[in-house]
C-alpha cells in the first residue's frame, strides 16, 4: 500500500509536466533514452497504423507491459497463496511466543524456511514494474503529439470536462479491489476504500491520457485477477 501510494505521489508530479516545458530527448539520459522515449515512440507506431487514434495507441501499449510483467505479477500471487497458507501457524506462533519477540521471529523464520516462503517476494515485483510504469506515463505526458489529439469526447491533453473519465477510472479502480477483496486482510480492505476517491480526485485534474490510461489497467487487472484468485480458488490454485 505504501508503495502504491508513493507511485501516485511520483506520477502527480509526472502529470504536471508538459510537453513543450519538458520534451522526450534520447540525449538527455539513461531514463529517457532506454525508457521513456521508446515508449513514446511505440505509442507513435500504433497511433499511426491505428487510424491516428493515440486513445487505442494507449490500450494497445498498456496490454503489451502488462503482458510483459505477468510473470511478475504471478510470482507475486504464488507468494501470496503461500503466505496465506500458513497463516494459522503463524498465528499459532504468535500466540505461543507472544511475550519473547526474538523466539517468535526465530519461529517465524524457521517456518518461512521450511515452507520455502520468502515474505518479500510479494513486493519485489511491484518494484519492478514501477519504474515501467513511471516511464510509461512520462511517455504519455511528455508526447505533444498525444496532449493535441481527442479520442471520443476527450481531450487527451485536457482534463474530462464532464467527469465521464474520473467516474470510470474511480468505478474500475473499486472493481478491482472488489475483485481482489479475498487476498485483503479486513484492515486493508477498509483502508482501500480511500483510493477510488483519491483516483478520482488526481484524475480531475490530470490529463485525459492519464486516467484513460488507468481504466485501460484497471479493466485488464479485474479480468486478470478474475483468472488467477476467482478461477484457482475453485480449482485448488496455480500449481507452483
């Protein structure tokens, strides 16, 4: 939760860059030339053979990196199911050591051991992906081409002028934690509640390209989550 929140507070920065203020240049650096402005230029490519629309550019780019870190994204969920195994032994733990700290984390550790579960492969590919998804939306912000060109009612350079987008990009972002509710503890789940309204107060402001961006990722999300924790919860989970 923490890092999702850093990566919003990263990419509000990112939405106040503009393209003329800030131009992708392959010269000016690492980040630039081996991230952002390839990303840009993919976004240039379907545009181009998309019928000049950078809002299918957009959700084409989106499906080819979630694609490219859903072998993270299921080495994240193989952890998850392996923590949420032993949790009644932890628990067991903790109540059989709950006054010696030290013999309960040596405990805990010696079951982390035995079951082969390491408890911070979960967040290693949420820092993976990050600095993905940090360039991608510097891709999209710093593009003049994308901020001068509409798709459907929309400004891709001007923030939804009817909240048409923050509404769907607030309704997808509560989906996927919807969908995702049963691998929540009850506190995350409540503390969750707060981030559709954050998302839907960010996208007010934002560039249209960004929150459409956001639906883009939250509709593949739902429908991936659908396939590993709704599908696997009936069939006994992803083997290992």
């Amino acid at each position: 939760m923490l890092l999702f929140a850093a990566a919003l507070l990263v990419l509000s920065g990112c939405s106040t860059m503009s393209p003329h203020d800030n131009p992708i240049n392959p010269e000016n650096g690492i980040w630039d030339r081996y991230f952002v402005h390839p990303l840009s230029t993919l976004l240039d490519w379907f545009a181009n053979n998309m019928w000049g629309s950078y809002g299918l550019s957009i959700l084409v780019v989106t499906i080819i990196i979630r694609f490219l870190v859903l072998p993270l994204t299921l080495k994240q969920y193989r952890s998850s199911k392996a923590m949420q195994a032993i949790q009644p032994d932890m628990k067991k733990i903790k109540d059989k050591y709950k006054d010696d700290p030290k013999k309960q984390q040596e405990e805990t550790m010696k079951l982390f051991q035995k079951n082969g579960v390491n408890p911070l492969a979960g967040c290693l590919p949420l820092l993976v992906q990050m600095p993905i998804l940090i360039a991608l939306y510097n891709a999209i912000v710093r593009n003049g081409e994308i901020s001068s060109h509409t798709f459907l009612w929309m400004q891709l350079g001007a923030p939804d002028p009817y909240y048409v987008l923050p509404t769907l990009a607030a309704a997808t972002t509560w989906l996927q934690q919807k969908v995702m509710a049963t691998q929540m503890t009850p506190q995350m789940q409540s503390l969750m509640i707060i981030f559709p309204i954050l998302i839907f107060v960010m996208s007010m402001n934002f560039a249209s390209a960004l929150p459409l961006y956001w639906v883009y990722s939250n509709m593949f999300t739902v429908v991936q989550s659908y396939f590993l924790y709704g599908r696997s919860n009936q069939k006994g989970g992803l083997s290992k």
